[in-house]
C-alpha cells in the first residue's frame, strides 16, 4: 500500500480545518459523545460511592457533562468530508441504529452480563448508590448471614462486609450502571433497552470517519458508509448493541480515541507549531482520556492503554512533544478507572486477578522499556542503520506469517485451562449435551480465527491480512525513511496489538454468540482492512488504465472485494436479523412480582440454584422484596437446609413479616430440598441465544422461565 492511498494532501488538510465543512460536525459528535461517557462514569462514580445519585443529580451530571464534551472538542482537527458523503454515511448509520433497536434485546434475568449490568442499572436507579446496603432487620438480623449457607450473594452480585452491616456489590465496573441508570429513570427499561443501540451509532460513525480519513480523496469519504455497513451488519456487532452490554460503550470510547489520535497525527505533520501545536496537544490529550477512560465501562481495557504506550515512545522519539500529554491522558484516565474499581468494584477485581495481574506486569514491563530506550535515545542512541533498513522487507512478511499461524493454530495445538474451574464445568455439560468429547478444561482459543471466518467469511480474512501486511511494510518504510507517520499509524498499531492478544487467548467461556463479544475490535479492523484493500485496488486500476474504462474496472474490482466480505457477512447475519432474544422477561418479571407480593413475602429465600442464578436479585432489585440466597453445600444437605429455613422464617415471623420460599428448577425442586411443596406461579417460554461451541449459530433456543413459591412455614 503506498502513501498515496493513505496520506490526506494539503487540500484535505486544509479543507478539514474549516468548521463548517460536513466533517468537521460528524467529528466534533463522535468526540463530544465519546468524551461525554467517560465524564459521566467518572463523575458518577463518585455521586454513586456516597449515595447521592438521585434522579436530579443524574440528569443534572449528564447535561454539564455534555456541556463539557462539546465545550472541550471544540476547534479540535476534523476528518474533511463533503456533504453528500457525508448524508450517506448518517443514513447507513441511523439505519444501523434503527435496526439494532427495534430488534433489541430483552435480557433481565442476570444469566449473562448483560443482564447483569441491567440488574445493576436498576438497582443503582432504585437506590442511587453503590454497592448497595442491607438493613439486618429486613433479613431476619445478623444472624441469617452469620448461619454457614445463607447469604446475599449470587451471580455478578457480591455480599460485602459484617453479618451487622451487609452490603451488595455488583460485579463490574460502575459506568455501564451509570449511563444506563439515566434513560431507565426518564423513560422505563423500554428506553434503557434502547441505549446500547443508540449509543452505538456514533461509535460506527467514528469508524466511518476514521475509514474516511485513512484513504486519501473523494473515495475515502464514499467508501466511509460501505465500511460502516460492514461493521454494523457484522452479528458480533449487531447482538452487543442490542443489550445493554458494555461492549457499545467501550466502542465509543476507543472509537472516539482512535479518531482523535489519527487527527492529531495527520494535523501534526513534520512538527506543528504555535497555537497548531497546542491543538495537537489537545488532541493528543482527549485521545489518551478516551482509549485510557474506557476503564470506567470495561477493565480490560488496560489492554489499549499498555498498547499506546509505544506508540508515544515512539513519537517523543521523533521529537514529537504531543506524545506527552497522550501518555498523560490514557495512563491518568486508566488510573482513575482502577481507582474507581478498587474503591466500587474490588471482589470482582480480586476475581479476575489471575488475567489481570499479568497484563499488569506487562504494562509496567513496556513502560520501563520505553522508558529506557527514551533515555538512551536522548543520548543519540537509535536503531542500528542495518536493523533500520530491513524493516519495510521484514514488517509485511512477518505479519502474513504470524497471521497464518494463528489460523493454523488448532493443528498442532489445544488450549486448556483448569478443569475445576467453573468455567470449565459449565463447558463440561454444554460437551455433553452436544455429543462432544468431555474436557471441560478446553478453552477453544485455537479456533479464534476460525471464529472470525465465520462471520465474515475466508476471503475477506485473506484480503485483510495482506491489506494489513502491506500496511506495516509502510510503517516499517515511514520509520526507516525518516517520514512523518500517517494518520492511520497509531490506531493501527493499537487494534492490530489488541487483535493478537485476543486472538491468542480470548478469555471468554467459549460458547457461541457469548464468546463473539471479545471480537469486537478485530472483527471491525478485519472489515475496515477489506474496504481500505478495495479503495486501493480500485486506485491501482485507475492509474494503469484512465478513462471511462479505467473508471468502470475500477468499480466493478471494488465492489467485488467489497462483496467478498458482504455476502458471507450478509449470510451469517440474516438467521439473526429479526430475532429479539428473551423477549418476554419484562413481562416475567412483573408476573413474578406480583406473586411475591400478594404472597405477603417480606422476605424471599431463593432455595434451589436456579432460583439464586435468575430470581434473587430480581427480587431485590425489581421486586423491591429483600432476598436472600442457599449456597450449594446448604443445598446438598436437606436437614440442615431445612433446620435454616426453620430457623430464618422464626426469626422474620417474630418481627411481624413472612418468609416465602422460591424455586425455579422443577416442580418437585422444593420437596427434594426437604421443603414444602409450591404453587407455580410463573410459566412461560422465551427464546435465548444458542450455546454452542463449535460451530456458527444460527438461530435460538427455547428457555422456560417457571417459578414456584412456596410458604415456610
């Protein structure tokens, strides 16, 4: 790939830098809405610790956080594009938008996370603090948590603190709560349900733009909305954007960050000065505070941030001064994001230490590294003149190399972890059911590029991987040359480091649609490379044959490579394309209320397993009924089991209220537990996402929803 299909010319530059250009106010929304989410969650967080996150306070944080976006991006560096392009790509993306949310999701019950961060989001709008505490008295007193067995705790919901002064901790970081607590207070969880779509659409906008700015002319701007439709009909996509997982979120944010650093880079140029160098800086800055500020919604995004630290190292050792504050930016925001788990979040961090830990040490490792050879830099040491030439030869090559690796991965290895780990069990019995050979230890990582070609098809991940190796040649050729980085430099380096990482250990319990969510920065960056590999073949044509001729091979060889990626995207997708997964849980849960209080329940005892993953938070959180939990080795022992529920129902009958007991495995779940048999007061059928774990799914599967409640006494 050459620079003249990646490198905007002084006309574009200067054109991008008029405020009125079409552009420059698509920009300016994916960077004040990307700037927004971050301001809301850490500000949030902090109204949230000390209980004050009332509907006032939400309502009021979200405006000047607003006020904030928009006052700090503006004047900032813009993608130039004109106005036709420029309708296009809104229309792709409204339609996108429209789409997701009509065809939404209705996940309640926390049996995966986006349920769970819904339950989160209603108690934190029920409550207006986290974690949330518990009143001893409305749980029968300290001693039901005191006794082995019980307790508050199930499912992406932690028990923290004394049996005398209980709280409950939800699992993950506080931002997607946050943000989702403000549309379920104006509008009902309808709205809510809604958020992940709408929030979304700028984070495709921002891939648009960034498309648009990478190839050079009136094509990047055209080619800007195929791209966006690539993305957006891409199933990984399309079924996080239609709960309210924190995957939309996390796609605006690094969206937003990635479009900042490819502007500051391309305004930037051979060394900006005066009051242009101080809006790089900006740049630089909001870049680093976005990529780095992700931490608020998704941990893991320590990731992207340990991946720009090289790409600053880099540019301070260019003299480029703008490095700086884009170090500042992403470590500071990323700080602040752990500080906050430490402070909201800390069992879930404790949870997940074993992954985490490492990729802590790897970030501490870089920065010493970069660290050092800054140093070393500064003192006139630079890469051996022999090492330096042979990059553009080695970069391309060793790209093909590794990604044909990992696509032949699963012939000469298979990834295991520890067979007792949950994670594990659960892919033991989903084994079984499947007719599959029993190892629950099997993680499936070497398939993870297996998993892509099935939502976008062999060719395209062929087209990609040249498109990307022929991308890293011309790094490797700006480097040895001397050259000023295109725009595209450091959010390239960024997504291709973040795709081998998940690529080579995905971290996800690898049943199908769940496991797909860790694709979603590869899967974009593997659709985008397609269109950039089609904008530059069609450049190619044009230049070697001029004319009408030249102009109609040039559009038939793009739209043949487009195809190659939108009829396998296209066809994997259209099972998919109108199903609304667990509709009918809103519905469930209102009958399921109702029950409990025409029961007189002022305490509910979820009793078997499936009744502490599914109802027992529901019950705190929708039902507004305090709940507690059996815990397995309670369960496993009937007598014990029921000298407790004895023991509890005396207890909250002495205070003046009534246990009731609730079961959701099988009509005879209570009396196998040694308790009296329930009344079935919930019995309807939803239809959730396949679990499936070696091959593409392509519909859904029927999930009955039944409760019985039962009296302790």
């Amino acid at each position: 790939m050459n620079a003249a299909a990646t490198a905007p010319d002084d006309r574009e530059r200067t054109a991008s830098r008029t405020t009125t250009d079409a552009g420059a106010v698509l920009t300016r929304v994916v960077l004040a809405a990307a700037l927004w989410l971050v301001l809301l969650g850490f500000v949030g967080a902090v109204f949230a610790w000390v209980g004050a996150w009332t509907p006032l306070v939400g309502v009021v944080t979200a405006v000047v956080a607003a006020a904030a976006a928009v006052r700090w991006t503006r004047d900032l560096p813009a993608v130039a594009m004109p106005a036709a392009p420029a309708a296009l790509l809104v229309l792709a993306v409204l339609a996108i938008t429209v789409w997701t949310g009509t065809t939404r999701s209705e996940q309640v019950l926390p049996r995966r996370d986006s349920a769970s961060y819904y339950q989160a989001t209603e108690q934190l709008a029920r409550e207006s603090r986290r974690p949330v505490p518990v009143d001893p008295a409305d749980i029968g007193g300290p001693e039901t948590l005191a006794m082995p067995g019980l307790t508050l705790e199930s499912p992406a919901f932690y028990e923290i603190g004394s049996p005398d002064d209980p709280s409950v901790q939800p699992q993950f970081m506080p931002g997607p709560a946050l943000t989702y607590s403000i549309p379920l207070r104006l509008g009902g969880p309808d709205l809510a349900m809604w958020a992940p779509a709408v929030l979304a659409g700028p984070a495709l906008l921002g891939l648009g733009l960034l498309l648009a700015l990478g190839i050079r002319g009136r094509a990047g701007a055209w080619l800007a909305t195929p791209g966006v439709l690539l993305v957006g009909a891409c199933f990984p996509w399309l079924h996080t954007s239609r709960s309210t997982y924190s995957e939309p979120l996390a796609a605006l944010t690094l969206a937003g960050g990635f479009l900042a650093l490819a502007l500051a880079t391309r305004d930037d140029g051979r060394g900006a000065s005066g009051p242009a160098a101080v809006r790089v800086a900006r740049t630089a800055l909001l870049a680093g505070v976005l990529v780095g500020g992700t931490s608020i919604v998704r941990i893991d995004a320590l990731r992207e941030t340990m991946l720009l630290v090289p790409v600053a190292a880099l540019l301070l050792a260019r003299g480029r001064s703008w490095g700086r504050p884009l170090l500042v930016g992403s470590v500071g925001a990323t700080l602040a994001g752990f500080a906050v788990a430490g402070v909201m979040s800390w069992r879930y961090l404790g949870e997940i230490g074993a992954s985490l830990l490492p990729l802590v040490g790897l970030v501490v490792l870089m920065g010493l590294l970069c660290w050092y050879l800054l140093r070393r830099s500064a003192r006139g040491w630079s890469l051996p003149a022999r090492l330096t030439s042979v990059l553009p030869r080695v970069l391309a090559p060793l790209v093909v190399l590794v990604g044909v690796g990992l696509a032949l991965r699963p012939l000469v290895m298979t990834v295991r972890q520890d067979p007792s780990d949950p994670g594990a069990m659960y892919v033991a019995r989903m084994q079984a059911a499947q007719g599959l050979p029993v190892d629950g230890g099997r993680t499936y990582a070497e398939h993870s590029v297996e998993w892509l070609s099935w939502w976008v098809g062999p060719v395209a991940l062929v087209v990609a991987l040249l498109a990307l190796a022929a991308l890293w040649g011309r790094l490797g050729s700006t480097w040895a040359k001397g050259d000023p980085y295109p725009s595209w430099a450091g959010p390239l380096f960024v997504a291709t480091g973040s795709s081998l990482l998940t690529l080579w250990r995905p971290g996800i319990t690898p049943d199908h649609p769940w496991a797909d969510r860790r694709l979603l920065v590869v899967l974009p960056l593997v659709l985008l490379l397609v269109v950039v590999a089609a904008a530059w073949l069609g450049r190619r044509l044009l230049a070697t044959a001029p004319g009408a001729a030249g102009r109609g091979l040039a559009a038939a060889a793009v739209a043949v490579v487009l195809l190659a990626a939108a009829v396998p995207t296209a066809a994997a997708t259209w099972p998919h394309r109108s199903e609304r997964i667990e509709q009918g849980e809103l519905a469930a849960v209102d009958t399921y209320c109702r029950a409990v209080q025409d029961s007189g329940a002022t305490l509910v005892l979820a009793a078997d397993d499936w009744a502490v993953n599914q109802w027992a938070q529901v019950t705190r959180g929708m039902c507004d009924v305090p709940a507690v939990a059996t815990q397995g080795l309670l369960r496993d022992d009937p007598q014990a089991l029921r000298t407790a529920v004895d023991d509890l129902a005396e207890r909250v009958e002495a205070s003046g209220g009534r246990l009731v007991l609730v079961a959701s495995r099988g009509p005879r779940s209570l009396p196998e537990l040694g308790l009296p048999e329930g009344e079935l007061v919930l019995d309807v059928t939803v239809q959730e996402d396949m679990r499936i774990l070696e091959d593409r799914p392509d519909g859904t599967t029927p999930l009955p929803l039944q409760v019985w409640l039962a009296p302790a006494g």
